[in-house]
C-alpha cells in the first residue's frame, strides 16, 4: 500500500505536496510552511491515487473537464463521498466522474484557484 499523498494550497499561491512521514522529518525543509498552516486551520487535499489523460495526479477539490459524448463537455470537482470518490458538478450538469473513465478527465485546475480556463 502505497503511502497517503496530500496537496497543502497556501494563500493561494504556495502548492506544497507531502505525506504525513514527510511532515515527521526534520529534512523536509517545507514544514515550516505546512505544519503552521495545519495549525490554522488549513485542510489539505487527498490525492485519489489516480492521473487524468495527461498523466498528471488527481487531488480532491480537483476540477476536472470530461467530454460526455456528441460535443458535450462537463466540469466537475473531485470530492469524497463515503465510500468513494466523486464528481460533483459544478456547471449544473447531472454527470459524474465514475460514468466515465478517469483517464479520460483532463484537470483544469482546483477549488483553491480562480476561475478556470474556458474549454
């Protein structure tokens, strides 16, 4: 079993990736960013173990575009819902990350940034 993996967003701008043994050495030079903005109250992202179509890793909050077929594209964001990951939409659509295949998702970016590039 593969160790957790999580994405800390910092004022929006700092993206740090970690893991929870990464946090325990005193090598890991970036927990003095981390571990203070835990202490506030900060909440990182879980990485769902899985790439998009284009290789790169998926962490909740990720949004994430998918084309449903005939043209159509949707936007949705990972979140977690007992007992599985999920897309929730966030364009008012009604389709979900596990009608389709991950592989086939492009992430376009995350709730912790702006408004994402129109596709």
């Amino acid at each position: 079993m593969n160790e957790q993996k999580f994405r800390a967003v910092i004022n929006e701008k700092i993206t740090i990736h970690f893991t929870l043994l990464s946090l325990i050495n005193p090598l890991f030079s970036i927990r003095n960013f981390v571990i203070p903005w835990l202490e506030a109250g900060g909440i990182p992202d879980r990485c769902i173990e899985k790439k998009d179509k284009n290789g790169k890793e998926i962490y909740e909050g990720d949004k994430f575009l998918i084309n449903i077929g005939k043209g159509v594209q949707a936007i949705d964001t990972i979140v977690f819902e007992y007992p599985s990951w999920k897309g929730q939409p966030v364009d008012g659509s009604r389709y979900t990350l596990f009608k389709y295949m991950i592989s086939d998702t492009e992430i376009i970016g995350n709730i912790h940034e702006g408004e994402s590039n129109e596709h």
